[in-house]
C-alpha cells in the first residue's frame, strides 16, 4: 500500500525553560501491570504543547513483598501482590527519581500530579481502582506533593499567580469532561468497566499527541491503548461534549507476552515481550521469505483470541472487572479482548510461541507477534464498525507498547485499508507514544481550565474551539 505511520514525536524541553517561560510541568505517575513509570511532561501555556522532560521507569514485578501486618488487596496479572503500603512506596520512589533525574524541584517545579493504574486485573470489581488510587495518592503524599497539587481548584485564586492569566475559571470551570469529552457514568453513576481512567486518559493523550504528526485527532475517534491490558474508548461526534459510547477492556501486551514466555528467553511467569526486543535485530528481507509462516502461526494463534461485545453475563473479561449492565444503561458498547475464557488460553500462546522459536527461530516469532496484534487492532475496530461505532470522519489513535514496536503501526494501516472505513487510511490514524502520560498533562490543564483557544484539544474533528459552547452551556 505504501502506507507511511504518522507517528507522534514530541520534543524535550530544558530546566532553563520551565523555569523562564510559562510551562506547566505534570508528573504523570502510572502503576502498571509490567511497568511502573513517572513521565514528567511540560506544557507551553502560550502554544498548547506538551514538551517531554524525563521518564522514570520500573518494572512493577519489583515492588517489595507484603509485610507482617498489611492487607494484600490487588495484584498483577502474572500475580504481584500489592498492599496499600508497597503501592506507596513504589509511587514515592519512582516520582522521586524522576524528578531527581529532570534536576528539578519536587515543591517548586512541579505543578500537578496525576495518577492512574492499568493493574485491575486482581480486582473484583471496577470500583475496587479506587482503592489502588488512594494507594497511589499516599505515596505521593509521602513525596511531599500537596493534596491542592492533585485536586481541581476551587477558584482563581488557588491557582498560582504566574498561571492565572492563561486560565479560564473564570469563565468555565471543569465539570468532569476531559478534551470535551462526557465521561460514561454520567448518566448511572456506575464505573462500566475498572479501566475507564486509563481510557481517559489515552484518549486525551492521543489528542495532545497527534498534533506533533499533523493529524487532527478530535472527536470523534476510536483510542487504543495497548498496554499489558487493553483500554480505550469510542467516542461520538456530539457537539460541545461528544459522549463515550464504547469503551476496550481486556488483554493487549499480554499477548506478545504469552509467546515470548514460550520461547523460554524470558522468566515463564514475569518474562515480557520488553525484555528481548530489539529493532536493529529484525531483517524484514529474510522475514518476508517466511511471510507465509507467519501468516499461518499469526492464524493458529487468533483462534484462542476472541474479540466481541462483551456478553451481558459476564463480570470479567479478559480479567478486567466489567458491568456490561451499567454500560448499557449509559449507552456504551464494551468490546473486549480475551484469550480463551480470562486468560484459560493463554498456556496454548505459551506452546505455540515455543513451537515457532523452536522451528523459525526468535525473529520470526517477533514477526508472528506483529500480524497478531495489528489483527487484534482489525477486529477490534471491525466489531466496533459492526456495531455502528464508526463514523465517517471517525479517527483512530493507538498508543502503548504493544502497537508501536516492530512493524506493527505499518501492519496495523494495512490491516485498517481492507475495512475501507477511510479513503486514505493513513490521514486518520495516529500513534502516540506515552498516551498515558500526555493525558495526564491533558487533566490537569482541563482540571485547571488551562486551555488554548488558538490550538484547541476539545471539539469535533476540522472545527473551531468550543470555549463559546461551553460557557452557554454551563451558563444555562
């Protein structure tokens, strides 16, 4: 097809900037099943663009065993066990470091802090996040971040003078839309799936995102998140707040992560696609003569995925806790991924990922592990046309590990152009990497009504900023 990604690539900023021009610097802080990270992103007030600073990353299986005492409360999904006390710790010490690391001030430099965790497989249900944020919420009180640094502020006033000029309290405040976007317990009030916060954030993260690649990334659009855990959203075409009508849940990375554990290269329990990866090892000539392997191990393997609306019955998917009865009543689609019944097949991932090492070799099991997931982006966004979820302006943004490494984002247009959703398939789709850590610096900017008329995250897709909608709407 010729197809060329547009992929997000936003630059760095110095301590010399943050500290002379009018940047607000957010601490993105993310409890992961594979990784924990602290990302710090520095938006410029006057452009609306969010800059990288530093990335601070640890892998979660790290985290300190439960002690005599505390209360084990969630885990990962290849078993970590968490306590409210090691979550904290974690939290702490990865956000220390990274401000550390970024020569910064943790009392002076950093303006906000936002926190999400995409471990929800260990709990019973999507109201259990909660906890685990609290958790996240201790840790960043014991690094010293004030509870006014992660909460809205109530007036003008609470924001810090230098910021005051750039913000619009006064003229809206944040009423639970993020980049325009209605949350979907708006109509129950009931969390539809446990991770709807990383979706959130995803979606907002990919809007910031999409603007270093020239894509205008606005509603509506469909966001993947392929983490460990799949999240993302469908959203509308409404108009000034668009609506969440569908929301991914289920696996993502712990796909590539069932194989490698198969090649035996990595630890059989804790071992991630991460670990072994390396890009300047892949000879795509020689992978091409083996294209029909490929194409026929990437078939065996979908067998053991199923991709679907989730089912009325169920209260996990792909182990993430669900209320499909909720999301119907807010008028949301829950499609999940899932390998075999909540993970029961992932054990045949494992035997097939040993099969292909043992007869292909582990560039061809790389190579096997892209088809897969750029055919799980297919059938998600196939489902999702099937439900109706797709419109004609619709854009598509993915994010996380398991759909930038590899040859992934240029399958994935492929892969995307047989649907024949869009003329010109590569016009609008995007991929971002550290969606996560975007969207947090997206919150916090709408937390604090830090908005760019002139370079507006909010609205639909070619149009205008919807600040003039907004304030009717609020002054109704």
């Amino acid at each position: 097809m010729g197809y060329k990604p547009k992929i997000a690539d936003s630059p760095s900023v110095s301590v010399l900037d943050i500290r002379t021009k009018p940047y607000f610097v957010v601490a993105s802080v993310e409890v992961g099943n594979t990784t924990t990270k602290c990302i710090l992103m520095a938006t410029n007030l006057e452009d609306g663009k969010t800059r990288h600073i530093t990335k601070n990353v640890r892998m979660t299986r790290d985290v300190r065993k439960p002690k005599s005492g505390e209360t084990v409360f969630g885990k990962t999904l290849s078993g970590v066990e968490f306590t409210r006390e090691s979550v904290a710790e974690l939290v702490r010490d990865t956000l220390l470091d990274a401000v550390k690391k970024a020569k910064l001030d943790v009392k002076t430099d950093l303006n906000f802090v936002v926190r999400s965790t995409g471990v929800v497989a260990g709990f019973d249900v999507p109201d259990d996040v909660g906890e685990f944020i609290k958790a996240m919420a201790d840790g960043c009180l014991m690094a010293d971040i004030p509870p006014n640094k992660m909460t809205p502020p109530m007036s003008l006033d609470n924001i810090p003078k230098e910021y005051r000029k750039y913000s619009k309290l006064n003229q809206v405040i944040f009423d639970g839309a993020v980049a325009s976007v209605n949350p979907p317990t708006g109509a129950t009030g009931v969390e539809v799936v446990a991770n709807e916060m990383e979706g959130e954030l995803v979606t907002a993260g990919i809007k910031e995102g999409a603007k270093w690649a020239d894509i205008d990334y606005r509603n509506p659009c469909i966001s993947i998140d392929f983490g460990t855990t799949l999240a993302g959203r469908i959203i509308s075409p409404d108009e000034p707040y668009a609506n969440t009508i569908g929301n991914l849940c289920g696996y993502a990375g712990a796909i590539p992560d069932a194989i490698i554990r198969g090649t035996g290269r990595v630890d059989e329990n804790l071992g991630t696609a991460l670990e072994i990866f390396d890009q300047k090892v892949m000879n795509f000539i020689k992978l091409k003569m083996k294209d029909k392997a490929i194409q026929n191990y990437a078939e065996k393997i979908h067998e053991h995925i199923n991709i679907e609306r989730v089912p009325v019955d169920r209260n996990k998917y792909g182990s993430v806790p669900v209320n499909p009865s909720a999301a119907k009543d807010s008028g949301v689609t829950l499609i999940g991924c899932d390998v075999g019944e909540n993970g029961s097949d992932l054990d045949k991932l494992m035997e097939l990922g040993n099969e292909i090492y043992k007869k292909e070799g582990l560039q061809v099991v790389y190579a096997v592990i892209d088809v897969v997931m750029a055919k799980v982006v297919y059938r998600l966004i196939k489902v999702a046309k099937e439900e109706g979820l797709v419109f004609d302006d619709t854009a598509i943004g993915l994010s996380g590990r398991a759909a930038l490494t590899g040859n992934k984002p240029k399958l994935v247009l492929e892969y995307l152009d047989e649907l024949q959703i869009h003329d010109k398939i590569d016009e609008h789709v995007v991929f971002v990497d550290d969606g996560l850590a975007r969207g947090a610096a997206v919150m916090a900017r709408c937390m604090n009504s830090l908005g760019t008329p002139s370079n507006p995250l909010g609205g639909h897709r070619g149009g205008k900023c919807i600040l003039g909608e907004r304030i009717k709407l609020q002054n109704k």
